[in-house]
C-alpha cells in the first residue's frame, strides 16, 4: 500500500472544479484519498467531503491520508451508482461537485492477493467489493466458451476473443484456472507472437474485460453518471477521470446528450423531444496528462479527463 500515491491529472481537476470554502463535495471512487486531499485542501476552511468506495481496504488507507482534514469528510463503503441514496443518509440534498475517478487503483493493483493484476502472483479475484460472490476466477471457469468470447470482445476489444475463450475452455477440462499467472499464460499461449505488441502485455485487454464484467463497472458508469448529474446543484461541476475508450465513450456521449437542446433521432423533421439541457460541457476535448506527469506516473498515460457545469435543474 502506498498512502502517499500521487493521484492522476490532481491540479487539473481542483481546476475544473472549483472547489469553494462552504461547498460539498463529493469523490466517488475515493481510492487511497489523493483527490480527495487536493479537494479539501482547496476548500478550506469549511468545504465538505463525502467519500465513496467499492473497496474497504481502499478506505482504510484514505482514513489515514485524510487524517488533517479530520471533522470535513465522510468515508463511505458503497458504489457510487447509488450515490442518492448515500446523500439522502447523511441529509445532503444538493453538492457543489463531484468526481470519479475510474477503473481500478495502484493499491488493488499493487495487492497480489486481489488478482487484478498479472504482473503479480495471486488469486484470479478481481472484486472490488469482497462481500460480492462472482469472482474473476467463477466467471473463467464456468461461463460458456461464447460467454466468454463476448465478455472479451464487448469490455476489451480484444481481437482474438474467440481463441483465447477456445484455449480458456480446453484448458479448465484438465484443472480449474485459480491464478492470475495461469490465466495470463493462456491468453499469451492463445495469441500469435508476431500480432502482440512489446510493451503491452497479451493479456491486458482480458483481464480488463474480466474487471469491467466482474464489477458491473460501465452500467455502474451510466447509472453514476446521471444520479451524480441530479445531485448536483446549478454551476455545480462534474469531473471524470478514465482510463480507457469505452468509459471515455459513455463519459462523452452521456454529457453530449445532457448539454444538448434537442436529443430527437437525426432524421425527425422538427423536435418533438423538448428536451431541456442540464449541462454545459467545459471540456471541449479531454484533458490528458503532460509528458511529465507520465515519466512520473507512467499508469497516468491512458487517463482522461472530461469535466461539466450544472446550468439548471433536472
């Protein structure tokens, strides 16, 4: 664990946040508290913090790095799909700003008995909440073989999903797949050498897949995204980090349609949908980290912030 870990793109969200003395604000993929820190720091004297988290272990390392800022913040076990539900708890009806941070953190990576990670021997796990049942290592050895191939084409894009689900199936008929290590020489047995790139592992893109159906993490992504939206009070702002297309798709096409005018299918005549805009975007792009910030940080490279501003009420 690493309680010290600099978070990703930190001084570009405090940026495109905003946080103000008396706001409320809430991180919802709190992690180790790096952002959460900046948050506070940037509010001071009296700006309020709710943190959430999937992951226990998670919040007891950000317990520790928000130690100073003790009396501001709130630490909650939870997903932040329900993020009404938490603010209803605590009597909050309204925040100034939230952020999630996506995907998964250096301290579940870093934890080889977690089995998010192939660079570490482990249990193949990959939960982000430990009280759920669907493990990495269930969904391996007992979904279908074209269970398996969609689980890996749909959250990893990998091109040869099919034969990798083929060697998967052949392999678990001898014995079960427990380990990340057993599984990632499967995958890297199953692709051909000459089609695999030198500094990105082979099994990259199925473990990924493995995480994302695992943890539920894209509908968790549309469901947040508009509870968090509803919450928000007007000029209220909302920042997303991700770390690969298909978050960053959903992030983009989701605050396109919350900032539009009209949301009728392209071919409709006049509108008919009345639709009323409740964001304005503020990043046109996304923002990504400097060359200095990868040398330092080489697992900021795929990050990508997106960030808006409430401008009415839902």
């Amino acid at each position: 664990m690493n309680p010290e870990h600099t978070p990703v793109l930190v001084n570009e969200v405090i940026e495109l946040l905003e946080p103000k003395g008396t706001g409320i604000y809430v991180d919802g993929t709190v992690g180790l508290g790096g952002h959460a820190a900046a948050v506070l720091q940037a509010s001071a004297p009296d700006g309020r913090l709710i943190g959430v988290d999937l992951d226990s272990e998670a919040l007891v390392v950000a317990k520790e790095k928000l130690y100073e800022y003790r009396g501001r913040w709130t630490l909650i076990q939870g997903n932040f799909a329900r993020l009404d539900r938490r603010l209803a708890t605590h009597s909050i009806s309204e925040i100034d700003g939230v952020l999630l941070d996506l995907g998964v953190s250096s301290l579940q990576l870093d934890t080889s008995s977690r089995g998010f990670s192939f660079i570490h021997p482990g249990q193949l796990d990959m939960r982000m909440d430990g009280k759920q049942s669907l493990s990495a290592a269930q969904v391996v050895n007992h979904d279908r073989e074209d269970e398996l191939a969609d689980i890996f084409a749909r959250f990893g894009e990998e091109r040869w999903a099919k034969r990798i689900a083929r060697r998967i199936a052949q392999a678990r008929k001898s014995r079960p797949i427990t380990t990340t290590l057993q599984l990632a020489e499967i995958v890297q047995k199953a692709i051909p050498q000459k089609t695999t790139r030198a500094r990105i592992h082979p099994a990259t893109k199925v473990f990924q897949a493995l995480r994302i159906y695992v943890n539920d993490e894209l509908e968790n992504l549309l469901t947040g995204l508009d509870v968090a939206v509803s919450a928000l009070r007007p000029g209220g702002r909302i920042c997303v980090i991700s770390f690969h297309s298909l978050e960053d798709r959903i992030v983009k096409q989701r605050f396109r349609t919350l900032s539009r005018l009209c949301i009728c299918p392209p071919k409709t005549p006049i509108c008919i949908c009345h639709h009323v805009p409740s964001l304005q975007i503020l990043t046109k792009h996304p923002i990504t980290p400097t060359p200095e910030e990868v040398r330092q940080n080489p697992r900021s490279r795929s990050a990508k912030l997106r960030a808006a501003v409430k401008i009415r009420e839902s």
